[in-house]
C-alpha cells in the first residue's frame, strides 16, 4: 500500500463476520471545515453487532464503513480549519466510517485527546463513557447516596457506568454473570446473577423502597420490570433493546414499542420519570449545541479516566485487517472490556 493508499472494512450486506471484506481505496481530501484523521484505534461496539445483523435502527443502506468512533491524529486539514489542529491527537464520534486507517470528520465534532491518554485507551471510553456520563448525569442526575441498578454492569457502557456512579458516591446494583461479581464486589457494587437469580425479587431486597435509577440496556420484559422497581421520584434510562439482537422482522419495532411505552410512562402521576436515550438527540435541531454538550462531556469522561476514577477496559487489541475476529470475539461474550482496532 503506497501513501496515498488507505485501508477500509465494508459491511456489504447481512452477513457473518466472515463476509466483512477489507479493501483498499484512495486516501480523502479534507473538504472545508474537515479534517483528515489517521485512525489510531476504534472499537467493536454493540452497534456494529446490530447493524451487521441490519438491525441497527437507523443504520444506512448496505454497503458502508462500520465503526461509531475513533482516536487519531489529524494528518491534514481543509479550508477554515485551525492550523494548530494538525498532528494533535483526537477523537470522534461518528457513528459510521471509523473502521479504516483515515476517516474525513467535521473539525467541530473532534474532542482533544489529553496529554497521558494513549489511543487505545481513549478509545475505550469514546461512545462507552459519553453515553455513560450523560445518563448518569444529564438524564438521571445521580447524587451521592443514592442507590442505582445497572442492568449488564460488567459490559462496555455498564463497567464505566458503575464507576462514574461509584466516584459520585451512588451505591450501585449491578447484574452480571457470576463469573464477573468478584471484580463487581472489588469496586463496591452488589451483584445480580441475571441468569439464575430473580432480579426484582434481589433487588427489592437490597433496595426495599425502590432504586432512584436504572439503566436498561435489555429492552423488551427487563424495562418493564425495571420501572417497577424505581422508588418516587426515580428515573429509568432505557438505551438499548438488547434481548432483541437476534430477532428476525422490524428493527424499528423494538424501539418504537419502546418509546411508546417511555411516553405512557411519562403521562402517569407518579412521580417517575423514563427516558430512552439516544446520544445523537438534538443534532438535527441545534448541531452548535450538540457539539459544544458532546466536547465537554466527552472531556470530562477523558478528565475521570485521567484521574482513575475510570479505568480503560482494553479486552484485545488487532489490527484493522482482522476486523472478522474482532467481530466474533467481540460477540462471543467471553472477553470483559472493549476489543479495540488499529490501523
């Protein structure tokens, strides 16, 4: 591969992880108000598992460039660009395109990457913390001595989830599979066999008037049982439908089903309070905004790592040309943290 030569993964239609193809294309120019970021690390993130399924809700059509983030250094500007922007280290959020060796991005959507923070570390805690931070903090508004449960505590959002909430002095219940209450017990959460355990029943117990807020990533039964369990004036973040992964027919379904039931939620005169969150809202209305919340967010989530309040979960690191293996280690369930790609 020359120079002007990058290397891209492709997402050609509803495939294994197999059917992925690695190819070569020409690098990008940088259009006015872009750069060109040389990719240093990006991730497998729930996401791409959905969308090479087609089962990401609002996924473009087959073929495209997977990848919802990355870390890298910008190798080249555009037009009206800040000059001191090239060769500092960056991050984006993208929600496709990060899986190849340079990826085009509006310079208003890149995060400073501090001092101290390698790529791949920061990589970990891209879309995995911002959507963390802004749950816990814009929508749940967590304060010390409150009691949280955190549905999938050991996965990607989850593991930063518990350890934002443990720095803020929230007591955390979190589920996992048993093999990962040990590590959960270390860092003060009270674990939940999701498999074997009945969870509102544990949870009830160790919570008797309620939890002040959930975090769902199951969807389907587990968000009604989730609401149930919120003590008045709790809030239930709802931020994903994984039970539904597998599923054949509408990817929408789950989701709308699932807005429908936040918006009932809502209309009752409880005192409680839903959500589902998405962490492109109100890019479409107000992009200035979005990207100002985003910078500062996403910078105190590199500040909490920086810290230690936070730790990068590195599972694995591979190259960009294995993209297949990270995809099925990813999946396989057997790995704790995030499997991380470098061009």
């Amino acid at each position: 591969m020359n120079a002007a030569e990058m290397v891209e993964v492709v997402l050609p239609g509803k495939v294994e992880p197999e059917g992925l193809q690695v190819r070569q294309a020409a690098v990008p120019a940088a259009g006015p108000g872009q750069v060109v970021i040389r990719m240093e690390a990006t991730g497998v993130s729930f996401a791409e598992q959905q969308m090479r399924r087609g089962r990401y809700y609002d996924q473009p059509p087959f073929p495209f460039v997977p990848g919802y983030d990355l870390v890298g250094t910008v190798a080249a500007i555009g037009e009206g660009v800040d000059a001191h922007l090239a060769g500092t280290r960056v991050a984006a959020l993208v929600k496709v395109g990060g899986w190849a060796s340079h990826v085009v991005v509006d310079a208003a959507d890149l995060v400073p990457v501090p001092e101290g923070i390698g790529a791949a570390e920061a990589e970990t805690v891209v879309i995995n913390g911002i959507t963390a931070w802004q749950m816990l903090h814009r929508k749940a508004r967590i304060r010390a001595g409150q009691t949280i449960l955190v549905h999938g505590a050991n996965g990607g959002v989850g593991s930063v989830l518990v350890q934002l909430a443990r720095a803020a002095g929230a007591n955390v219940i979190g589920t996992a599979s048993a093999r990962h209450h040990a590590a959960l017990r270390a860092q003060g959460v009270a674990p939940i066999d999701y498999r074997t355990e009945d969870i509102p029943a544990r949870v009830r117990a160790l919570a008797p008037g309620g939890v002040d807020a959930v975090f769902d990533h199951v969807g389907g039964r587990s968000v009604i049982d989730s609401w149930r369990l919120l003590a008045p004036g709790g809030t239930l973040v709802a931020y994903g439908s994984a039970s539904t992964r597998d599923d054949e027919g509408s990817k929408q379904w789950p989701v709308l089903k699932l807005l429908g039931r936040v918006w009932l939620w809502n209309m009752l005169p409880n005192r409680r309070r839903a959500y589902f969150f998405n962490v492109w809202a109100g890019r479409a209305l107000n992009r200035g905004r979005f990207q100002d919340r985003l910078r500062a967010d996403l910078t105190e989530v590199f500040e909490a790592l920086r810290r230690g309040d936070i730790s990068a979960r590195i599972a694995a690191e591979l190259p960009l040309t294995q993209a297949a293996e990270a995809m099925r280690l990813a999946e396989s369930g057997t790995v704790a943290g995030k499997v991380v790609l470098h061009a």
